[in-house]
C-alpha cells in the first residue's frame, strides 16, 4: 500500500478568495448523520474545473466518533487558552468541524461554502464563519509579507503532515486562530519600528539581524532539542471591513504540540521572561484545533470528496 495522501486544496497556491466555516455539532446526531450531511455538502458544492478547493477538518471529540477504529493521531487534543504575559490571552473555542473553501473567484468560492453550510445546517450550526482574502503580494493587513519563511512546495507536505506509518499518516494538525488588529496603533509607529515588531523590513520582507529577541520571528520560531528548526506551514489570510480588520491564521503540520510550543514563546508563559511584541497590536479571538485528515482516512470512515 503506498503512502497516504494529503487532502490537496491544503497545498493549492494562487487562491486569492478564501472563506472559513466553524461548525458545532448539534447534540444527539449520529456519527451517520454527520457524514451523510458532509458527503451532502461536498456532493452539492461546485468545485469541477477548480473552482474551489474545499479542505475539511475535525476537532477531537467529532474525529474520535468518525475515526471507525483507526488510531488517533499522537497528541491531538482540544485547543486550551493560553493566559500570558501583561494581560495577553488566546482564547479557546475549540468547534467540531472546521471547511476551508478557497479558489480564484470570489463567486465560486462563496457558492462553494453556501453549499457546504446549508448541507450542514441538518447537523450542526455555523459557530464562526470569516470570508478572507490574499491581500496584495501576500501581505498581512499591517502591510508585511506573511508566509516568507514557508517551507517551499517540495518541502511543505513533510512539515505539514504526519509520517508515513504513523498513526494518521497523510493527515495535518491545524491551528486556526482570528486574530483581530489595532492598525491605528501599528500605523502609528515609525516604520523602523514596525520592523522590529515583525524582525523583517517592510518592503522586501529581509530578515533584519540585529532584531529584538521580543520580534515575532524571534518568537515564532523553535527548536527541538538538537538545535533543528521545527517548522510549521502556513496559509494565512486576510480579512475584515472598514470597522473591524485582521488575520484568520491557519497553519498545518505534523505534530500539534510544535503550535503549543509557538504560543508558548509568544505569549511567554511557563516561566519565559518576555513575549512577543506583537501582541500589542493585535489579539486573538478564537482559537481550534483540528485533524485534517488525508483523503485516504476520510474515504475510509464514508466521506469521498469530490
Ligand atoms: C496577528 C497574528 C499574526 C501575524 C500578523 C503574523 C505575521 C507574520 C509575519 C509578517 C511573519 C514574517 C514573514 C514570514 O515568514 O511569514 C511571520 C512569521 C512567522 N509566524 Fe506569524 N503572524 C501571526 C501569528 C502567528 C501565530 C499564532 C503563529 C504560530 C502559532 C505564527 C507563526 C509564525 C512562524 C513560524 C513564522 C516564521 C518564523 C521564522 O522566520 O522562522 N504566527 N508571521
């Protein structure tokens, strides 16, 4: 038997119009049900001639019904708040279904997620919903390139899924997280010092040398034990409107506890001494984890995507 494969709308680039739903499962459904509802949602949403990519994934408690007897990946577990340093908090609210619908045209897309929702709606009701999009050359609304320390194409399907042989093989553990913005206070710095929250300069986003230890990339980046980089990928977005405007974050990868890890630097809890500057100007207001299962793992329990 060869290799499992990785759900593939995790690994499409060029999208520019993305859209995120959260589900909870309502109480009492049967594990049938739901996967009838999916098969439904992914069965009506238009997706041929690559109009959209649909990626799906479950929080622990709907996965652990769903699995049908196959092991649960190591160490995938609800996402807890994180309470750090100077007041700073990642809430948890952790849901039970999470669909990433992205593609080239907003219409698709929406069509897409319309579909999806309103099989769904049999099952579960829509708990967070963010339509985002890629901002300009892949900016972050602060205007800084997000994404450049991604592992390349060739590299990203190791960082982001499990081994092969490992239980859950094929499958991703993801982290999303709306992050809400304080533009006015980023924008009042001086351009300098909007770098140095970041670790890169503005423009051509060059990792600066001398960065602060409190830079997001300084924060952001850790190590296992012999000094190697324990990478994650990354397929943030964009969103909001002329009120309210920030960052769905969205990352994958092989091991759930590598985001723990992250957070724990950012947020500079368990006794490290400073956290990441970047949270003065922007917080988090949700926050799940979930299983992306691969596409061999969601024929097996009943659910063939299109
Ligand atoms: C408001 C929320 C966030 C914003 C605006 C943001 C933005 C950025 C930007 C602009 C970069 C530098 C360019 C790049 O390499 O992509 C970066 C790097 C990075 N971010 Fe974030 N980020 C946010 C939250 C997070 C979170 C929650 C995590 C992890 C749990 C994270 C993990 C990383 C990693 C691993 C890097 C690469 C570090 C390296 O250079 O090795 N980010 N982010």
């Amino acid at each position: 038997m060869g290799n499992p494969t990785p759900q593939p709308g995790i690994f499409a680039l060029g999208t520019r119009y993305h859209h995120h739903l959260e589900f909870d499962v309502d109480d009492d459904v049967a594990t049938a049900a739901v996967v009838a509802a999916l098969q439904h949602g992914l069965d009506s949403a238009p997706v041929s001639g690559g109009a959209a990519n649909v990626v799906v994934g479950f929080g622990p408690a709907l996965w652990q019904r769903l699995r049908d007897g196959r092991e649960l990946p190591g160490g995938f577990e609800d996402f807890a708040e994180v309470s750090g340093r100077d007041g700073h908090r990642a809430p948890a609210t952790q849901h039970d279904i999470w669909i990433w619908v992205h593609g080239g045209g907003v219409d698709g897309v929406l069509d897409a997620a319309v579909a999806v929702s309103a099989a769904l709606d049999a099952v579960a009701s829509l708990a967070q919903e963010c339509a985002s999009f890629v901002y300009h050359d892949s900016r972050d609304l602060t205007g800084f390139v997000d994404g450049t320390a991604n592992p390349a194409p060739v590299e990203a399907p190791a960082v982001a899924c499990i081994a092969p042989g490992a239980p859950g093989a094929g499958g991703s553990h993801v982290l999303t997280q709306r992050w809400v913005h304080d533009l006015a206070s980023f924008e009042a710095l001086p351009v300098a010092d909007q770098e140095r929250v970041f670790g890169r300069t503005k423009a051509a986003s060059d990792a600066i040398p001398d960065r602060p230890t409190t830079s997001h990339i300084s924060k952001a980046e850790i190590h296992d034990a012999d000094g190697e980089e324990r990478p994650i990928y990354r397929r943030s977005t964009a969103y909001g409107d002329v009120g309210e405007r920030g960052l769905y974050f969205v990352a994958f990868s092989a091991e759930q506890d590598r985001f723990d890890e992250m957070l724990a630097q950012m947020y500079g809890t368990g006794g490290r001494p400073e956290r990441d500057r970047l949270l003065d100007f922007s917080r988090a207001v949700s926050g799940s984890y979930y299983f992306a299962p691969s596409l061999d793992d969601l024929i097996a329990v009943g659910i063939v995507p299109a």
